[in-house]
C-alpha cells in the first residue's frame, strides 16, 4: 500500500484537511528547531513535506536527512525538493526498524502523520520506537504530529463521522486507491487516546513527554526527549 504513490496523494491530503496539514507540519519543524540544532530527520519522509518545511525554516547549517522505505515516495519527494529548489536535503532509502545512521546521530527526529503507522496494532512498534531513541543523541527531541482522539464525545463523534462518510469514500474514488483510505479512516478511527500514547512513549524509554492538541483533539503534537 505505502508503495503506491496515486497523482492526487499531495492533493487529497490539503483537501481532506483543509490544507491545516501543512500548519501543522510547520508547528512540528519549529518544534524541533526550537533549540540548536546540527542533524535533524525527518522519518517516513513520504513526498517530502516536512523535509521540505525544515529546509525552508532552519539555518544553512543545519543538515537535514529525510528517510523512507517506499522509493516510489521518495521519487516524488525528489522531484519536489528540486522544483521547489530546497537540494539541501539528503534522502534515504530504509527501513525505521534498522536505520542506517550511528547511534546518537540526530539532534532532533521529527514524523508528520505517519508515526500511528509504525505503532498502530504493529507488531513491530516496540523496535520502530527503540530504534527512534537509539539515533536521537542523549536529551534529543522526538516530535511527531499525528491524527488523534477527541476527549470531547461529540466532537470524537463528528471527527470519526469525517472519516467514515468524507475520508474513505472521496480519497479512495479520487485516488483510485480506496484500500489505502480505508485504512487511513479505519486506523485514525481506532487509534489510540491520548493517555493511551503517552504511557506507550513512556514505557518505550521517553520522557518530558507534551502532549499538545490541535483542532479540538482532532490532530496532536507530540513532544518526547531521548
């Protein structure tokens, strides 16, 4: 699924979000910007848009990796960081289950809207988060903006209504991939609560670990430390 790419991937995702996707992917680069910073990745990079944000919102020294499994993604990310002419971005083809980098090699990791992913009834959650906490250095910063659980009922319910009655039916006709927006509707709907994630994040070696809501809970950022 995660290597098919549809044309209208960019598309659908400021449409179904109301192009609010992006604020909160430029909430996350500042985050991670927040303190000094030499080495930062950008992890399941997908077409490149928070590499993409990072490059435009840190300094020229800071260098700035971007890494995911699907080479079909990463060719289209490639394509964007050249039309949009941000070349300062190194991407790498891995997997986040064995990153090819040392340990304690970034300042930062940051993900956008793939970290339920890697920990969504995955059975290899625990490796995806040791192996975060093995390339961050000591006290680094794990940031990650993610869909999220309402604590409202009502708005949990409109939120979950969207995704069942607006997300599923127009991304799946409009990309012609209705099997990915199935589970993009079925795993956002599913995911886990916020109290739920942190004690996931603490019990995997975190700490410092804000949870911070956007959009009435609909979406969150998450911020740990090594």
């Amino acid at each position: 699924m995660f290597l098919a790419v549809p044309p209208s991937y960019d598309f659908l995702n400021r449409l179904l979000t109301l192009r609010m996707d992006q604020l909160w992917r430029r909430r996350a680069a500042r985050k991670m910007l927040q303190e000094p910073v030499d080495q930062i990745l950008d992890l399941c990079t997908g077409t490149g848009d928070l590499a993409i944000m990072l490059r435009r919102l840190a300094a020229p020294s800071v260098k700035i990796h971007a890494l995911d499994y699907s080479t079909t993604m990463l060719k289209v990310a490639k394509m964007k960081i050249s039309r949009q002419k941000q070349t300062q971005i190194t991407l790498v083809q891995g997997d986040a289950a064995s990153m090819p980098f040392k340990d304690g090699y970034f300042d930062a990791v940051g993900i956008a809207f793939a970290f339920r992913n890697l920990t969504f009834k995955n059975p290899d959650r625990d490796r995806f988060l040791a192996e975060i906490r093995r390339v961050l250095k000591p006290c680094g910063r794990f940031v990650a903006v993610e869909t999220s659980q309402p604590e409202n009922r009502w708005i949990r319910g409109l939120y979950h209504g969207y995704m069942r009655f607006v997300t599923k039916p127009l991304g799946g006709r409009l990309s012609g991939h209705r099997g990915a927006y199935h589970y993009l509707a079925y795993s956002a709907i599913q995911y886990y609560r916020a109290t739920e994630l942190r004690q996931i994040l603490i019990e995997a070696g975190f700490s410092k670990v804000i949870y911070k809501p956007m959009l009435f809970g609909m979406a969150a950022l998450w911020e740990c430390h090594a």
